[in-house]
C-alpha cells in the first residue's frame, strides 16, 4: 500500500483491539457484517482479528480475507513464529493480506513483560520481520509502548523492522501517556533519524486513558504519520482507542488546518456505529462526537432560533453528512410495509426478505403498544434483531406479579434450541425474581455486575433498553435488549449476556483443548 502526503489511511482495529474490550466479544457472523459495512464504506485496511488466539478467532479471520472486496485485512501477530505462521495462514485467502506483527520495546516492558535485553529484542523484531515477509508482501510491524521508549532505541528498532522488511512503522501510544506535542515530536524525530524511513508508510495507534487519543491521532499525521488506527465507537482496551468517526470527520470538516484525505464514506458511519452498538451491546452515550442521539439535537432556545435562522450557527457539518436523518419521522399502527421498508432504508439498514417480514411483524407489535413509533424505536428494534438473531436461548413469554405486598414472582417461557420451558421463581422485586426465574431454566455461576436501564425515547410508553453485564471468572459479557415493558427488556437482556456467555466458554474450551 501505498499513500501520497495528503492521504491517510484508515486502519480500523474494530474486530481486534475493539473486542478486546471487556464484554464486547462478537459472535462469528457480527463480525462478517461489521467487516462488510467497513469495506463498503471505504476503510482501507480491516484488522480482522487475532489468529492464533483461538479456532473462532482464526476462522473469523481467515472468512472476512475470504469476503473482502477492496480493504486490506491484517491479522494481528506477537512477534513468535507460531502466531506469525498462523496468521499468514488466516490472511492469505484475502486479495491484499497484511501481518501486523508487534513487539514491546519501553524498558517497563522489556523488564517486567519481555524479560529481554534491547539486543535480544532487535533480533527478535529483525527475525520476525523477515518471516512476515517471506509470507506476505505488505508487513506493519508495531514498537509496543513506542511513547514511553527512549528515542534512540526506538530509532534502532524501527530501523531493524524497516531492514528487515516492514512496510508500515507503527509507533502506537499504548497507555495513552503521550501529549500531542510529545506524539507529534516522536514522529519527527524517527523518520529523521533512521534510514531508509522514506520507504515506509508511519502509523498512529492512540489510546483513550487521559482523552487524547483523536488529538494525538491528529498529531501523529502533523509529525509525518499517513496511516491512523482507530475504532468504531472508539472501543477498545481500557479507555478505548481514538475513534474512526472523529477522526474522519475532524480531517473533512477541517481540511484548512489539516489539508488531508480519508477514502471513507462518511454517510455511513452513524450507520457503522449502530451496528458496532448493535453487536458489542455497548451502547454509545447520547453526548458522543459525531453518532451520539445528541451530536445534532438543540434544546436551548438560543440555539434553537439560530437554526432556524441559519444551521450553520450551531452545527460545523450537517447530519447527512454522517447518515443521519434531519427529521425525525413519527411511524404508526397504520403504517404499511412499503413504508417501513423504506424507513428502514433511510436510517440505513438493508435487510433481507425473511428478516424484514420479522422486523416489520415486531414494529407493528410495537406500534399497537405505543402512540408513536419514532426512528430510534425502529433502530433499537432492528439493532436487537440483529444482535439476538442466532441465539440458543431466547424469551417467548414473561408474567410478572408485583406490588406492596411482596414476594414479587415471575413466571417465564423460554426457548432453548427450539425446547420451550416454562417455570416460575419469587424475588426481591420483579426484576430479581425474573432473573431466579432464568437461573432456574440455565443454571450458571455467573454474577451479575452491571443492570442499567434508559429510555429510547421520550414519553411514558417509550421503549426501555436494559444492559445487563455478567462476570463468570474472569469472563466478562454485556447484553441489551429493549422492549416497552421494562421488565421484558431485563429478561431479554440477561438471555442476551448468557449467550455470549455460553459462547465465550465454547472458544476458551476450545483453546485449551489446543494448548493441552
């Protein structure tokens, strides 16, 4: 790959260092379509994930190399034969294949994690280097902690990655500590110092943990970087990683500062954002830059009669820049499927004959329950398909008695790979005893850590979501499912986390049956 000095690339690190996240595991087929959607919209390279970490992992790898049309797919690779021989194994299928192989190189983490000296790292990096190489032509490797290592060992390690055939430098801010300054001189200093630093294309990794990930980003291309790696939603380790909607729209609506391209369509990133919500069950808070509910919605007065005077008063770009809807249309009981088809397509979503019949069968449940059905209703109703669509275990039916005059009760219906099971549990108010109800049917050791509930929308019929996170050792998962009833969103959300859950076991069983 290659990159003129007014184009970026958009490296999206979703499927990796995003799922890395706690409880943000995706199943096999979530990842498919995010990594669909970022073809489609023009992201140039997909890391699609972490091969030698696991079978599924491997497979979901090896599939999306499979699928792609026009992005590079990279598979992340620590810097041991194995995990480079199995990534290029995964890539390989893939029109353009890339190996993203790392090593640390900060003396915290050569002393304590690597337990290396700098000269055994330098032939490690040049050892590994050339054995990506031999297997793929475009090779990135990555000095782990780049921020906080010492100049001159940086400039030796990347100088070795290069002679030995890296294509891309990636010089990532691991912990978040760096300063844009601080980032940005970095930058500077290497492609000065080493040589031969022409022939390679420099990259940004930030992390979130003192909220500069975008600005450092930023900072990085001013210092000479021409490939930033980011996140949908900003997801990822920790605080998360520089986010791929800020940093796309900060280089379009800014190009008089920072006079630099992407090949993304920005017209899709609400819609990439959703998904990525859809499938992780993270939702995205309402004041998020760019996708959050309230990125262009005005309550004050002031603000409000300056756009109706002129947008440009309060808004730097407008909402269909990014795909979202200048209006919000109401939907009804009376609405017919023409119109919820194209609805559907307005906000976005494409769908199949058999998964549009069920989601306009859902709305007009949902519409025969609710005065009006606005477009977040629709989102979170099809978000939710999306999101439980291949799940063993599903809810059919919740009853729940509660009141002053305790126990509260629940009785349940659920469906597990097509076995209906009824049962009925007492609690400490409805939500407990719906969650004994579920305990009974599937049996687990898991804790629950996180119950939260929001409205979707606004009003007293408006549809609840409920995010439900369990911890099972040291498996953590995160399920969301929304309904109007609040209770029946909690049943679907905690079915929801005990699906991940069962999945997550599934891989882990499978890995040690590899290990042993």
């Amino acid at each position: 790959m290659t990159a003129s000095t007014d184009r970026i690339v958009i490296f999206d690190t979703t499927l990796r260092d995003g799922e890395q996240c706690p409880g943000a595991t995706m199943t096999f087929e979530e990842k498919l379509d995010v990594a669909h959607l970022l073809d489609r919209m023009g992201v140039d390279v997909i890391e699609a994930g972490f091969p030698i970490a696991s079978n599924g992992d491997f497979e979901a790898v090896a599939e999306i190399a499979r699928r792609s049309d026009a992005a590079v797919i990279a598979g992340l690779a620590r810097a041991i034969p194995a995990d480079i021989a199995r990534c290029g194994e995964a890539v390989r299928f893939a029109r353009r294949p890339r190996i993203h192989t790392f090593v640390s190189t900060s003396p915290i983490h050569l002393a304590h994690q690597m337990r290396k000296t700098e000269e055994q790292v330098l032939e490690i990096i040049s050892a590994t280097v050339a054995q990506a190489r031999n297997l793929v032509e475009d090779v990135e490797w990555s000095a782990m902690d780049a921020t906080r290592t010492p100049i001159e060992y940086l400039c030796r390690a990347v100088e070795a990655a290069i002679k030995a055939g890296a294509t891309t430098i990636n010089l990532p801010d691991t912990v978040g500590y760096a300063t844009p300054d601080e980032y940005r001189a970095m930058f500077v200093q290497v492609r000065e110092r080493v040589p031969g630093a022409d022939k390679a294309i420099f990259s940004t990794h930030c992390h979130d943990d003192l909220g500069l990930a975008v600005a450092n980003s930023l900072a990085g291309v001013a210092g000479g970087a021409r490939q930033i790696e980011c996140t949908v939603n900003g997801i990822g380790e920790r605080a998360g990683n520089a986010a791929l909607e800020e940093i796309v729209m900060a280089l379009k609506v800014r190009r008089d500062a920072m006079p630099y391209e992407t090949g993304v369509e920005s017209t899709l990133l609400t819609r990439a954002s959703r998904l990525v919500s859809a499938a992780t069950s993270f939702p995205v808070q309402y004041n998020k830059a760019i996708v959050g509910k309230n990125a262009f919605a005005h309550e004050s007065g002031i603000h409000q009669d300056g756009m109706l005077k002129h947008s440009e008063t309060y808004e730097i770009m407008t909402p269909g820049s990014v795909g979202v809807s200048k209006t919000s249309l109401v939907m009804g009981k009376h609405s017919g499927r023409a119109a919820f088809k194209d609805k559907l397509k307005t906000l976005g979503y494409e769908l199949g004959e058999n998964a549009l019949q069920d989601a306009f069968t859902r709305f007009k449940e949902l519409a025969d329950r609710k005065k009006h059905v606005y477009d977040e209703d629709i989102e979170a109703l099809v978000d939710n398909q999306i999101a439980s669509g291949n799940d063993r275990i599903k809810v059919l039916s919740l009853t729940v008695i509660a009141g002053t005059m305790g126990p509260q009760s629940a009785t349940l219906t659920l469906d597990i790979d097509g076995v209906h099971t009824t049962v009925q549990a007492v609690g400490n108010g409805p939500v407990d005893a719906i969650f004994n109800a579920i305990q009974r049917v599937v049996p687990h050791e898991a804790q629950l850590a996180l119950y939260q509930v929001h409205a979707v929308t606004e009003g007293t019929d408006a549809q609840a979501e409920v995010s439900v996170r369990l911890e099972e050792g040291d498996k953590t998962v995160t399920g969301r499912g929304a309904d109007p009833d609040t209770l029946v969103a909690s049943a679907r959300a905690y079915v929801a986390a005990l699906n991940k859950l069962a999945t997550k076991r599934v891989s882990l069983n499978a890995q040690a049956a590899i290990r042993a």
